[in-house]
C-alpha cells in the first residue's frame, strides 16, 4: 500500500477533474496561438508584442502557466506513486519518493516564477 505523502488535493477524484480542466485549458491557449499565427495580419515584432502584453494575453497567459504547473504536479505524483514503491525500488521507496517529489515541486516553482516573470516583464 502506498502511503499519500504530498497528493495535491488527497482525492483521485479531484485530481482527475484538475487533470482535465487544466488540458482544457491548456487546448484552449494552443487554438488562441494557432489563431494568431495562422491569421491573416503578418507576424511581427511589433504585432507579437501588442499581441503577448495585452492584459487579456497576459491573464491566459498566466492561467496556461498555473495549468501546466498544475497538470505536470498531478501526472508527476501519479507517476511517483505509481511506480515508485517498495515493489519496485525496496525499502527506501519513501525516502526516494518523496526526493522525487520535492525535485519536482521545486522545478515546477522555477518555472512558475519564471514564466511570470516572462509574462509581466517584473
């Protein structure tokens, strides 16, 4: 039996729902994209900087962040859970487990605080 040291919210259930809400989300960020630089207006620095610092860009923006943060925490725990335990690895599971954990905590806070610091210019 493996023991939930670090869930995100402690229930499969709501994992599954922020799972998909956030590939929700991020779907609707590709098409956004994909409507920009396949339209009609030529791709500029120019247009690519009124485009990515609007207010609007910059607020998707930040919610694409959190969601990738947010869907590469839950498939990440789900793969550390899933295969790292004692079956599999012995004894020290726990302690490898949740190592991996806490790596993948803080290279997902690095890249929060970096793409925010990407997207609002701070």
């Amino acid at each position: 039996m493996v023991t939930q040291v670090m869930s995100l919210t402690r229930s499969g259930l709501a994992d599954f729902v922020i799972q998909r809400a956030t590939a929700v989300i991020l779907a609707a960020y590709t098409f956004c994209l994909l409507g920009f630089f396949l339209g009609t207006t030529p791709v500029t620095y120019e247009s690519l900087t009124t485009f990515f610092w609007s207010t609007p860009m910059q607020l998707f923006s930040t919610l694409a962040a959190l969601s990738i943060a947010g869907h590469a925490w839950v498939g990440m725990w789900t793969i550390g859970t899933d295969y790292l335990r004692p079956a599999h690895i012995g004894g020290a599971a726990t302690v490898v487990r949740v190592s991996y954990q806490m790596i993948c905590m803080l290279v997902l806070f690095v890249y929060m605080v970096w793409s925010l610091q990407l997207i609002w210019q701070f």
